[in-house]
C-alpha cells in the first residue's frame, strides 16, 4: 500500500468558480476530483474508490440530497458532506437523513471544511451487515429492523446511525454529549438525541432503548 497517497475526495459543484477553487483549497490533503453535475457525480459515486465526498445541495441534472440518498441506497457507505448555499434547520434535517455525514453552509471557512473533512473521515466506520436486537435484525444498508415473524420497520438515515450504535456495543451507557460527537452536527443541542429516541420508540417499541436516567442511553429490547 502506498501511504504517501492522498485519500481521494470526489468534489461535485457545478460553480465553474468554486469547484476549482475549493479543489485547490484541498489539494495539499486530498487527491480532489471534481463533476459538475448531479448525474455525473452519482456516476463517479457509484464508480470509482473514494475516502470522502463533498456535495453541493443545488446540483443541476440531480439534487445533492438526492444523489447522496441514491448513493446509500447502493450501499455506497462513503463519508459525506453537503455544502449549500441554504442554512435552514429543516435543510439541515432534510440532508443528514439523506444519509449525509455533515453539512455546512456557504460561504464557510478553508479550515473549518478542512476540519469537518477529518472529523467525518476519522469517525466513520463501516455499517455492518446486520446487528442483533432482541429477536429483531437491524439491516443498516437497507434502513430496516426485521423481526423473526416477518415484520419490518422502516428507519431514516439518523435512526438507523443511532440504533446501530447503540446496538454494536449493548452493555455501554452513552451519553447525549458522545452520542451528540458521533453522529449528529456540531451545531445541533442534546435534545436532538432525544427526539430520535422518540421517534425509535414511537415506531418500534418503548423497549427498544432504556434511558439509564443521570447517563444517557442504552440498546433494549424490541420486543
């Protein structure tokens, strides 16, 4: 393996100013290539070997919510931030469901994006095939919890992160600020943890995470 290679990082912008421009901001980390549009980039998505990718939102051909969500749906488990001009909440919400690992708002700051980049890349892991819970199976790819009877339940992109960490490590307590850190925005508040949790629970069972009242969290059971 050679480790002088720089991670490579699909660009897709179709500003002819911006594009090049972030790509040289980024030159001296990443191996950057640039598509200018949706189509094109979910073709590159889909195609080639990448460690992160960078996606504006207004994409001409295909919306950069929906090729990230494309991408997903394909199992493309690639780290992912969306770049946008539109800095709404429900922006926001619209693209980490999406499947989007961060999102940051135009204009944004060199070192800030540079900074993002690696907190995204450093975290990531990828999903695994299936996660056991009670009698259920969790399927991250698919965004769906399965029961032994036949039943499925299915998850937003946030759901399915928050449930599989949980599960992947069913003995630990975590709290509202580590799982704030691993999956959310840095932006968002802890209530944020509590409000997927109500939403889990609301569509599977009350069960399916114990709150440990002082700590945080834990898996259940869906039963």
């Amino acid at each position: 393996m050679d480790t002088d290679k720089l991670p490579a990082l699909l660009l897709v912008e179709d500003d002819p100013a911006l594009g090049p421009l972030i790509a040289e901001l980024l030159a001296g980390d990443y191996d950057v290539e640039i598509a200018t549009d949706g189509q094109r980039g979910l073709h590159r998505g889909l195609t080639g070997d990448w460690d992160v990718l960078v996606v504006d939102r207004g994409l001409p051909v295909m919306d950069g919510v929906d090729l990230i969500r494309a991408l997903r749906r394909q199992g493309i488990s690639t780290p992912a931030l969306i770049l946008t001009a539109l800095g709404a909440t429900s922006e926001l919400i619209t693209g980490l469901d999406a499947g989007a690992n961060d999102y940051m708002s135009k204009p944004f700051d060199a070192g800030e994006l540079r900074a993002r980049l690696r907190a995204i890349t450093r975290r990531f892991e990828p999903a695994p095939a299936s996660v056991y819970i009670g009698d259920w199976v969790l399927h991250p790819a698919s965004r769906s919890l399965r029961s032994a009877y036949g039943d499925q339940v299915r998850l937003t992109a946030k759901e399915t992160e928050l449930l599989a960490l949980l599960a992947g490590a069913p003995e630990r307590v975590f709290s509202r600020t580590e799982l704030l850190a691993a999956l959310f925005h840095p932006t968002d508040g802890p209530g944020v943890i509590d409000t997927y949790v109500h939403y889990l629970r609301r569509k599977i069972a009350k069960t399916v995470i114990r709150t440990v009242h002082g700590v945080g969290y834990q898996i259940g059971d869906a039963s």
